[in-house]
DNA sequence: CTAGGGTTAG
C-alpha cells in the first residue's frame, strides 16, 4: 500500500542519485540524496542510506546531513549525523545553527541522551556558530530535565547576548528550566512576573513548576492569579492545578476545579481525565474516580494504573485485583507502573499469596525485570503480614541491593515484631550510610523504647539535637467554607483555638467514659513518643477533627490530610469519635485513607 | 526546526 509506493519512490530516486555520481553533478547528487532520505521518514530504514551517502561523498554536506538528522525518530539516524559534525575532518564552516538544533532536538527530547544535546550546544558554540531562538528552547529543555542549572544560566546569558531572551518561547522555557533546577524557582517567578505579556503557557510553566515542588499551595494561588489576570487556561495548565489539588487533597477546591474545566469548555483529553481520576482517588472519592474511568471513551495504561492505585489507597485490594486484570482482558498490556500498583494493593489488603502470584507472573510471563520498586512492595507485603524472616530471606535473594527505603520497612517489621536486635543493627547500618536522615533516628529511638533502654533513647535524641536535625512536625489540613485550614501540633494561631481546645478536652472526656485508653507505648514510623507524652491530645488530628466537629453541621462527615502516617493513638481515638458523634471521619495518611465509621476503621487496624 | 502536562514501593 502505501509503504510500497514509498519503496518505489525510493528506488527510483536511488537510480537518480546514483546518476548524480555517475555524472560527477554534485548538486544532482545533493538534490536526489535529499529527495531520498524525505521519502525514506515513513520506513525509517537508514542503513542502505547511510552507506550511499558516504559513497556519495556527501557525509560532510550541512543540508543531508540535516535531513538525515530531521527525517526521523530514529536516533540511530542522529548519531549517524552527529558522529559527523564531532568528526576530526569536520568542516564546521560548513555547519549552521539549523543543523544543530535538529540533531539537538532529537537528544533533548529522549529519556537519557540529554547529555548528548548538551554536547552538542557546546560543540556548536565552541566552533562559532551562533544559535538562533529555535536553539535556545531545545537547550533549556535538556538543563531543565538534567537539573544544570549553571549552564542553564550561562544558556540565559548566551540569548541574552543574542537578543533572543524576549521571544515567549525562549522566555517560557527559561522559566521551565529556572524551576526544575534546583534552587531556582524564584528566579524564575521573578522571570515570569517581568514578562510584558504572558500566555497560556507561561502561566502552565510557572504553576507546573510550583507543583513539580511541592509547592502546591503556591500553585494554587497562582492559578487564581491567573484568573484574576484574565489568562485563559488550557488542558495543560488544569492537570497541574489538579495535581496541586492532589497533592494538598483538596477535595472541594478539586470539584471545583472540575466544574471550572466543565464551565469553561476546556478540552477533556486523556491526560486532564487521567489527572481528574487520580485527584478524586487520591482525595477520598475513589467512587467518583471510577465512574469518571467507566466513562472515558479512550483509556490508556495511566487511567487503569491511576484507578488501581487508588482502590489500593482506600484498602479495597481484591477490587484493584479485578481492576488489574480487566485490563488485561481488555488487551492492555501491563507495565512494570502497573505492577507497582497492583503489588501495592495486594500488600495494603494483606494479600501475600496473591501478591507472590503477580510477582513471578511478572518476571516471567510479561519479562518484566523487578525493579527497587517491585522488591519494595513485595517486603512491606511480607512485613506487614507479620514474616519479617521470610522478609529478610527474600531480601539476601534480592538481585539488587536493597535501599534505604527497604531496610526501613524491615527495621520497623523487627520493633513491631521483637526482632529487636536485628532491628538495631540494620538502623545503626543506615544511621552511618544516611547519617541526615531524620527518620532512621527516629526507628532507632522506637527499637530503645521498647526495649526499653531510655538511656540509648535519650542519647539519639541528643545526637540529632547536636546535628541540629529536626523532625518533621505533623500537620493536618481541612477545608471548610473554601478555606484551607492547617493545624500543627500545639497549634495555637488560629482565632478559634480556644474554642478548639475546650473542645478537645470535651472529646477526651466523652472518649473516656466510652471506654478509651490513651496509648502511649505503641509508636508507629516517623513519630516520637516523647512528644505523644507530651500533647497525645494536641496531635494535629484530633485539633483538626475538634475545630470540624465544632464548625460543620452535625451527620456532615469529616475529611481531613495529613501528612504523615496516622499513629496508633489518634486512629484508635478517631474511632471512638465517629461513633461518639455519628460522624464518618475520612483521614488520608501519608500514604493511605481511612474510613472510620461507627466505631471502625475501613483498614481494619492493619496499615 | 521552538515552550508548559498524566500513573510509581515506605
């Protein structure tokens, strides 16, 4: 069909070109190899073309070697047509910034030949060829992915030099790369508010960049300056405002969001549905995610992974099962995200058989090599179900070295099940390689207190005063009447605290008389038991689910994040209180939900 | 020949 008469394109300018040399017509020869390799994009065969080039004499000729470069993905063809430009009879004189910018397009555009297109900038530059804006874009794009912020900023100063620093494309993806830099985020705001105008894509730029941070309330504030602004957002611009709302698990600013796109007749392609799943799952309506999957035309691996992972985050772990494996069904081929998810939701609904099942299937049916990831979820699967040595068998039989991450899991399966003295010595192991890592101390501490060596606790604890370490205080986030409220620990600085606190100790109250024992010996993770002595009843949570309990109409339920894992003593207490109070109580941890509701919790206590 | 976006273990 079509391929053949490509085929026959070729051959028939493959005998003219070949006439070309045979004439001794240079031009001819150019013309023809040019016509050739325009013919030759759909077959993306360059093999035979690159031998007929070299007899052709034509290695060093700017123009086919362009073509060459431009005609094709094919990345076999660019360094074909680099190894040229970097060969030592190079005639550079002859090279522009056209060719350049082909050969360092296709570099900057793939997953790990950045480098390359760096590379070549620099080769450009060094042989005097002025880049021009088409340039500026591609370069800025490889430091943006590679995190080069210095020669992002000697690229700035080159179009600064050059003049190219006010054309928008130049302009925005310098605000691109000043925000996937380290350090460089305000600059590039500083960047983006001088600009006399900014479109779309500045604004996607700038607020993709807060997001990509972290700094989703940033994000979200600069949306509404958008919109104050009177910039029209596009698809792009929404999937980072919904992932900004993911992040904070903003429900109500989430819904909105989504009225918003509906209101304003913005493009629902797959990636802003994808981004509208995984916000509604990640923000506690896993329903509604499911309907809005039921409901796309055109579904990709991200829409099935994105549904998966969320049933996995509300503990439904069969249903993620099933989920898994209609997509198989429907002819989507699994991929190693896919098997993350789906092995994460065999772990967090205590599905070890299951989970051991997928695991071979996936290395053997679908060759999928395990990565840190898979060997990851396989050892918390194991740990949380209580075999912390068949954990650290599976661990030694590992074809990686296991990471930081890892080893915590198991040091936290040995305090939870009287491994005490392995414990220690795999935290102390990781105390020396991640002497930083707040957490490994705090593990540490944990293995002391029930051990209990206070001496030894103490002493980790003077240990990360003197390296001036600090622990991530909790917070808990909620929102009420469009409002983001976050409360810490102790928190006094809200206007109503004093209403909140009487309000706590009234809950206390209530607790008791049903039967509620404040635990302060279990500890889970990242959390200190001296500061559960300290203020049990000040945990951020319970300041949280007291202002709700006080500020919402009864029977409403309350959601509420935080930001660390919930420990032992607010999700038993939070179970008193929906019960006491008749309210569901949806906590989203550091890296599940939880459903409470008459007294019980949807994780059943295993989390 | 140019820019911004989506799923990932604890």
């Amino acid at each position: 069909m079509q391929i053949q008469s490509i085929k026959t394109k070729i051959v028939r300018t493959v005998g003219v070109a070949g006439a070309g040399t045979g004439t001794g017509n240079k031009r001819a020869a150019e013309q023809s190899c040019l016509s050739l390799l325009e013919a030759c994009d759909a077959l993306a065969k360059f093999v035979q073309l690159q031998a007929r080039i070299l007899k052709l004499g034509l290695q060093n000729n700017p123009l086919v070697l362009t073509k060459f470069a431009a005609v094709s993905s094919d990345l076999d063809a660019v360094d074909y047509a680099s190894s040229f430009v970097f060969s030592s009879d190079a005639d550079y004189r002859l090279y522009d910034a056209f060719l350049f910018n082909t050969v360092i397009r296709a570099y900057a555009q793939t997953g790990d030949l950045k480098e390359k297109a760096l590379a070549l900038y620099n080769a450009m530059v060094g042989y005097g060829v002025s880049p021009n804006k088409f340039t500026y874009p591609f370069v800025l794009k490889a430091c943006a992915g590679l995190g080069r912020l210095s020669l992002g900023q000697t690229v700035h100063g080159s179009a600064v030099k050059f003049g190219f620093d006010d054309d928008a494309h130049v302009r925005n993806t310098m605000i691109h790369m000043y925000c996937c830099c380290g350090g460089g985020v305000e600059y590039a705001r500083s960047l983006f508010d001088e600009m006399p105008k900014r479109d779309s894509v500045s604004w996607s730029a700038m607020i993709g960049g807060y997001v990509r941070l972290g700094l989703s309330t940033e994000a979200v504030e600069l949306f509404r300056k958008m919109q104050i602004a009177g910039a029209r957002p596009d698809e792009i611009t929404m999937v980072s405002v919904l992932s900004a709302c993911t992040d904070l698990g903003a429900l109500e600013l989430g819904k909105w969001v989504e009225s918003y796109i509906e209101r304003e007749g913005i493009q629902k392609n797959v990636e802003l549905c994808n981004a509208l799943i995984d916000m509604f799952a990640k923000c506690g309506d896993v329903e509604k995610a499911m309907k809005l999957f039921r409901n796309m035309s055109r579904k990709t691996i991200v829409s099935w992974t994105s549904v998966t992972v969320g049933l996995a985050m509300h503990g439904r772990g069969s249903e993620a099962v099933s989920l898994f494996e209609e997509m198989i069904r429907n002819g989507t081929a699994p991929d190693n995200v896919a098997f993350i998810g789906l092995l994460s939701a065999c772990s967090h609904s205590g599905l070890v058989e299951k989970g051991k099942g997928y695991f071979s299937s996936m290395t053997k049916e679908y060759q999928i090599v395990p990565k840190i990831e898979h060997y990851g979820c396989m050892v918390d699967m194991l740990c949380r179900a209580g075999l912390v040595n068949e954990a650290m068998a599976f661990v030694r039989k590992m074809s990686i070295e296991p990471n930081p991450v890892i080893l915590r899991t198991l040091v936290s399966a040995c305090r939870a099940h009287g491994e005490l003295k392995l414990g220690e010595s795999i935290s102390k192991s990781l105390i020396s390689n991640e002497p930083m890592h707040e957490s490994n101390y705090v593990l540490l501490s944990n293995i002391y207190a029930k051990m209990s060596l206070w001496e030894k606790k103490t002493k980790i604890r003077q240990i990360m005063d003197k390296k001036g370490m600090r622990k991530t205080p909790g917070s808990t986030m909620i929102e009420l009447n469009n409002e983001i409220y976050e409360f810490v620990a102790g928190d006094k600085s809200l206007k109503q605290y004093k209403e909140v606190y009487e309000m706590v100790d009234e809950i206390a109250r209530e607790m008791k008389r049903a039967g509620y024992v404040p635990s302060t010996t279990e500890v889970l993770l990242d959390i200190d038991e001296e500061d559960k002595e300290d203020a049990l009843n000040r945990h951020s949570e319970k300041l949280a689910i007291a202002f709700a309990l006080l500020y919402t109409p009864p029977g409403t339920p309350i959601r509420i994040v935080k930001n660390l894992r919930v420990c032992s003593d607010c999700h038993s207490a939070t179970k008193f209180i929906s019960r006491i109070y008749s309210r569901e109580i949806v906590v989203r941890d550091r890296n599940r939900f939880h459903l409470f509701k008459d007294g019980l919790c949807s994780c059943k206590d295993f989390w």
